[in-house]
C-alpha cells in the first residue's frame, strides 16, 4: 500500500493520501495555530500535541467551543496565509492534479472535533456545487485514525450512491449506503488527503479519546470550470505558468488599447 503511487491511487478510488514534500511550511503553520490557539484558553502550559490532542480536557461547551473554533479560523484568515502555506508543504502533488496554473480557496476552514461532539459534518458530496475541477485537500493537524477522522466512500460506491439518488433514492438511503461503503481515513500528521468533488464523505462522532483539528482547502487550475463560487470572491492566485504570464499581459494590453 505505502509503495504504491498514489496519482494512481487517485486515478482508481477519486482519493489518496499524500505526504508534504517539504515539511517546513506546515510545520511552521501549525506551531502559530498552536501559538494563537493558546491564548484563547486558559493554557496549562502541555506541549503542542499533547494540547491538540487533550483539547476537549478544557471542558468547552458546545457554544464556547463554536465561538473558539470561530476566533481561531477568522484570526488564521486574518493573519495566516494558510492557502500558501499548504501549497508550498503539498506543492508537486497538487500541481500533478491541477497543473501549473493555481487558485486556491481564499479563507481556509478548521475543524475541532472533541470526543462526542454532536457538530459532524453530514455525508456530502462538495461538487456539483463547488467544481468538479478542484481538489479537496483535508490536512489534520495530528494523527488520525478511526472516529477521530473522516470517513469517505470510493470512486465506484460513490458513483452507485449517486446512481440511487438519480433513481429515486432519498437522501437517507444515500448516506447509508455510503456509510456502509465508506473508510475512516488513517493520516498521520505531515500527510493530507487530496479528494475530488464527486466522492462522498464526512464526519462520524469522534468516539476515540482524542480531539481532531484538522483544515481544508481547495486548489483549482484558474482555467478549469469554476462551480457556483466564482474566481473573485472565492479564490486567490497562487501560480502562473510562464505562458499564463505571457498570455495574462498581452491580454492586460489589447484590453487598454
Ligand atoms: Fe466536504
């Protein structure tokens, strides 16, 4: 399984686990979460994992803890620059889905799941509403492994889920199908999980003993079609090819002339 190329892996179930090629920039983000995090809490002084880890140990109740997965996002949105730092940590592999020319969703999303938090995310699938042509990158920001992840359906149980709702089918028997048909997800910190908009996935009740913190992103090639979100309000630049550059300019001059 590790010594399989995980492009092709991709290629067959529509998601694969993908390790940092540098780990310095996702290194460096979590340490300033992790630094920021702290401050919004009475911190006991633990250690970066052990704080992630243990986090339900503060006892935050389900709008204490609402209000500070709020801060933390708004100030990572505010202060961080979480789209290129994930792009520099996964950088050769989100180019070999999506090529040279990237955007990346503006404002990142982070999720805390204590043990027995009721807030899931319910199964879904983001595309057709976001484009098919963005992949997903779900990066946890500790290890995880069995309900302290996320669950999510193949390529072909997520196309037999789809044909079920094209049939008739409600949306319950959708979700059930998928959560018989459907893994949950081990990732080690330092590892991501890129997925495509068509496969189905979401969150079960965290019933492991340790709190999840994860983040998601998405990254789209600027000339791939955009779903209901367009590029301005939903997407940043982050590289162009040289012949984009070229391109981008002439077009800037005709545009003036
Ligand atoms: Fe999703």
């Amino acid at each position: 399984m590790k010594t399989t190329d995980p492009l092709k892996t991709f290629e067959e179930r529509g998601y694969a686990i993908f390790s940092a090629v540098d780990r310095k920039p996702l290194d460096e983000l979590r340490a300033r979460i992790f630094d920021h995090a702290k401050t919004l809490v009475p911190y006991k002084g633990e250690k970066m994992e052990d704080f992630f880890n243990k986090f339900h140990e503060y006892g935050l109740r389900s709008s204490e803890l609402n209000k500070f997965r709020m801060d933390l996002m708004g100030w990572c949105n505010r202060e961080l620059r979480v789209a290129r730092s994930l792009h520099e940590a996964f950088r050769g592999h989100i180019s070999a889905l999506v090529g040279p020319d990237v955007v990346a969703q503006k404002g990142t999303n982070l999720v805390v799941q204590p043990p027995g938090d009721k807030d899931q995310t319910p199964t879904h699938r983001d595309a057709p509403m976001s484009s098919h042509f963005e992949v997903i990158v779900w990066v946890p920001l500790v290890d995880v492994y069995k309900t302290k992840s996320m669950f999510i359906s193949d390529r072909p149980h997520s196309a037999q889920a789809l044909g079920k709702l094209q049939a008739g089918g409600s949306y319950g028997d959708f979700c059930s199908f998928i959560e018989k048909h459907s893994t949950n997800l081990e990732v080690d910190y330092g590892q991501a999980c890129f997925f495509a908009g068509g496969i189905a996935h979401g969150c079960p009740l965290n019933a492991e003993k340790e709190t999840r913190w994860s983040l998601n992103m998405r990254y789209k090639n600027i000339f791939s079609p955009y779903g209901t979100r367009g590029i301005n309000d939903y997407f940043e630049l982050l590289t162009l090819s040289p012949l984009a550059k070229v391109g981008f300019d002439f077009e800037k001059l005709e545009h003036a002339g």
